[in-house]
C-alpha cells in the first residue's frame, strides 16, 4: 500500500474519521490523486456536543469542524478542490440515504476512482455504518477496489474496542506499521480536530489496517447483542438503521 499513482477515494462518516483511520496510508499516495468525502457535517442535530464546546447552534459547530478539516487537508497535502462533504447532519446519514446515494454516485462518476477506501461495517456509530452501506451499493454498478478500516465498535462484554476489525481472523489484512516519524505527523494531524480531543485521545497512533470487505448483509446486525451506540442511548436502533437500509437497497442510480 505505498505511493502510487491511482486516484482513489476515502469516503468518511465525519471530519477526522479519515485521518483515524487511513492519515498515514493518504499521506503516503500521491496527495493529488487523492479525494475525500465526508457524508455529513459531522455537527448532530441534538446539540450535546456543540453546547458543551460553546457553540451557540448546530451550524457554528459544522463550520469550527470544517475549519479543522480545512487544516487537515492542507497539512495532506491534498488539493481543496478534492474535498466534498454533504450537508448531512451527523448521526442521521441513514435517514438521507436517497440523497447521499445519488450525491455520492454523482462524484465517484466525476472522479472514477480505481480505489475507494471507507469504513467497516461494525455497529460503531450510524453514520459509519451509512458510508459502508453506500460505497458498497453504488460498487453493484461501478468498477472500483474497495478497502475498508475499523475504527470503533463493541465486543462481547459490550465495551468499547478501537481499531480492530471484527472477526480478524477471517479476512487478511493489511497492516501499516507506522514509523515514529509518521506517528508524530498522525498525532499532528489529530491535534488539529480541537473538538474532537477528548474522543481522538483513545486512539493510538501506531497502526492503520485495511482489508477488502466481506459480502455484508447490511439487512443484518453487524455482531450479536447491543451495537455500541444503542448503549450509548442514542435515538437510533440497529433495527431502525437496518429499515432504512431496506428501503434504499433498490437504488438505482
């Protein structure tokens, strides 16, 4: 997975899920054959985080983190031009998914990426889990490798489990063992999501993994038991996010 001269896509839930979960693997391929695009604006309409932080409204909150990606994406390296992000806000991806269908379908046409990389189907967040469906979906139609990487998700106990695949022993993956200069530059990158510290601050810095993706059946629950946001008592279920993924599966765009 070194540099080489594909384009290729990173699609992400939110500003800073790229950078946890593929920083270094982007910073490593040519920065102007890279694209990222962020599914929502990664400000929620519940406002929870937006008032501990000071923000005023839901809207200042999707501007400071737009800020914060703007940085990213210089430090990358990458083009601004090759950064989108929806006006979706975070945790109801799943409740838009006729919009980012079509809008998602609309760029990976425009960029006809060789290579997309996105998140892994886990149970971590919604909007995680939106962005493996779609990219998965729109790959029925289109001719691209996929990769996905982990970030969050529960285990057996129900605890938080950072940046390990589920079930890793059934797929090869690919492992970037990051040098101690690519740590700091990581770490870098990370200091930039102001507001995002107090999450950021549980991820390490030393490994990014990737794997291609096996057939999901998003009709199904990731992992038996409670998927870590319905412990965190969020106002979506599993059930609920697995509806919405029926009615759109017949997308056709």
């Amino acid at each position: 997975m070194g540099s080489n001269v594909l384009t290729t896509l990173v699609v992400a839930a939110h500003p800073d899920d790229e950078t946890l979960g593929a920083g270094i693997w982007m910073h490593r391929q040519a920065p102007d054959r890279v694209h990222v695009l962020h599914i929502t604006d990664g400000s929620p309409q519940d406002m929870h985080d937006a008032t501990l932080l000071g923000f005023p409204t839901r809207e200042s909150y999707a501007r400071a983190r737009r800020e914060e990606m703007s940085g990213v994406i210089q430090m990358l390296g990458i083009p601004p031009e090759n950064w989108n992000q929806l006006e979706i806000p975070d945790k109801e991806a799943h409740l838009h998914t006729s919009q980012l269908l079509t809008q998602m379908a609309g760029i990976i046409d425009a960029i006809e990426p060789a290579l997309v990389v996105t998140h892994a189907y886990e149970g971590g967040h919604p909007d995680h889990d939106t962005a493996a469906f779609a990219v998965a979906l729109l790959r029925k139609t289109r001719r691209f490798q996929l990769l996905e990487f982990p970030l969050y998700r529960a285990n057996e106990q129900g605890e938080m489990v950072i940046g390990k695949f589920l079930h890793p022993a059934s797929l090869p993956q690919q492992v970037i063992d990051l040098t101690p200069q690519e740590c700091n530059f990581k770490s870098a990158l990370r200091s930039r999501f102001e507001t995002q510290k107090a999450m950021l601050e549980r991820f390490p810095d030393g490994q990014e993994r990737f794997r291609e993706p096996p057939d999901y059946d998003f009709a199904k629950a990731p992992h038996e038991g409670e998927l870590l946001y319905e412990r965190w008592g969020w106002p979506v279920s599993g059930s609920g996010w697995r509806e919405c993924v029926r009615n759109a599966s017949g997308f056709d765009g």
